[in-house]
C-alpha cells in the first residue's frame, strides 16, 4: 500500500524532473548557436581566395561591405561563352533533340596533347545582344582535376549536327560559275581535275562540301590559270 501523499509527491518529482531536462536542452541548444557564431561556413563547396580582412579588422554584415573571401566553385564549373545569331535555330533544334555537348579546348599554355574537356549545354539566353549578334549560352563542366579555373579565358566547341559524306576545303579554292560550285583536284596522272561539289556549309574561311574525295589533293594557288588536263 502506498500513501496517495507519496504518488503525489512522487509525480511532482518526476514533472519538475521534466522541465529541468527542458530547460537543461534549451541551454544546450542556446549555447550551440552562440558558439555557430563563431563559425564561418561556406554555402559551397570550392576554393578560397586570397583573405580581404585580418583580426582587428572591422566588417560588416552587408551587400556593400568587403567580403572576408571570395569563394570559386570549381566542380563543376560552369563556362559562359557566345553563340553567332546565325546559329541560333541549329542551337535550338540541337538542345530540343536532348542533351547537348560542348569542348572546352585546352587552354594557352596548356602541354602538349592535352584533352579538351566535355561539358553540356545548361542554359540559352532569352534575347539576342545586338550590338553583338550573338546570344550567351552557359555550359557546366565536371572539373575534379581542375583542369579549368574560374574567369579563365578558354575556346568552346559546341557540335550542333554532324555532316556525313563530307569534306572541308578552303573556300579559296572554291571555283564559282553563276550557281555551279566546283575545285581542281591532282588526278591520279598528275593532271588538274575539275571536280563539281555541293556547298552544305561556310564556317569562316572554311566550306563543308560535299562530292569530293576525303583523300582528294584540292588545288589553291593558280588555279584561275588551270584547265582540265593541265599538268601539275
């Protein structure tokens, strides 16, 4: 038999046993963000940069204050380069198709025989600059060598279709006749052969042509002076 005086004291034990433990937590937990004061902790993961500030140096907690360090995310990066408006319906139509690639060449500088790193195409820009022609296009790399570093200048390759049966020459051997296109080729007797082709692309000084040989030697300097059968 126990006393009722003795469950009620008993339960005033255990509840004011309670809310010390409460109270004990809620220190607990006081102190842990008293001492996260003390802790800087980055939002990503990345390199720091050179410190602006020392111990004794006054700072601020605001857009316009001099920040204690610059942090650069480096894997992945991400790379913001340009487009020409002319290419802009093949970049759409390649980004609908799915994922589209993109190279980072090795940059200046880089040894010899270095990869180009691949990346894919993030984001198109909603307008076209015109003062530029062109639209930015943003691209993310998986960079755990750190093979690229942040604002570096680097060459971009983006593949927006592939050409098959095709060869590139310089369009300074194009030879030109009202909507006929055509170059002197080295035929097998050592002779210049004219050879008709087909115009797919111009990329600068280049065009991709098609009907002509992959191996064919094609004729540059002179070819105004050649005729079908001239030796070479």
């Amino acid at each position: 038999f126990i006393a009722q005086n003795a469950v009620d004291s008993a339960q005033a034990n255990a509840e004011a046993g309670q809310a010390l433990v409460r109270s004990d937590e809620a220190a607990v937990q006081a102190a842990q963000v008293a001492v996260s004061y003390n802790e800087l902790r980055a939002p990503i993961s990345g390199r720091a940069g050179i410190v602006n500030v020392y111990p004794g140096s006054l700072v601020q907690a605001n857009a316009s204050a001099v920040p204690l360090v610059n942090i650069a995310q480096l894997d992945p990066i991400g790379i913001s380069f340009t487009v020409p408006e002319t290419q802009l319906a093949s970049l759409l139509a390649a980004t609908r198709g799915g994922e589209l690639a993109v190279e980072a060449l090795p940059p200046p500088g880089s040894p010899r025989g270095a990869a180009a790193v691949k990346g894919r195409v993030t984001a198109v820009d909603n307008l076209v600059d015109a003062s530029t022609g062109t639209i930015k296009v943003k691209a993310e790399f998986a960079n755990a060598a750190q093979t690229l570093w942040p604002g570096q200048y680097l060459r971009v390759r983006v593949t927006l279709r592939t050409l098959q049966g095709v060869t590139v020459v310089p369009q300074a051997a194009l030879i030109i006749r009202g909507n006929e296109r055509s170059v002197y080729v080295v035929g097998p007797d050592n002779t210049a052969r004219l050879v008709p082709v087909q115009v797919r692309a111009a990329l600068g000084e280049q065009a991709v042509v098609e009907g002509l040989e992959a191996t064919a030697q094609v004729v540059m300097d002179g070819k105004q002076n050649l005729r079908p059968g001239t030796p070479l």
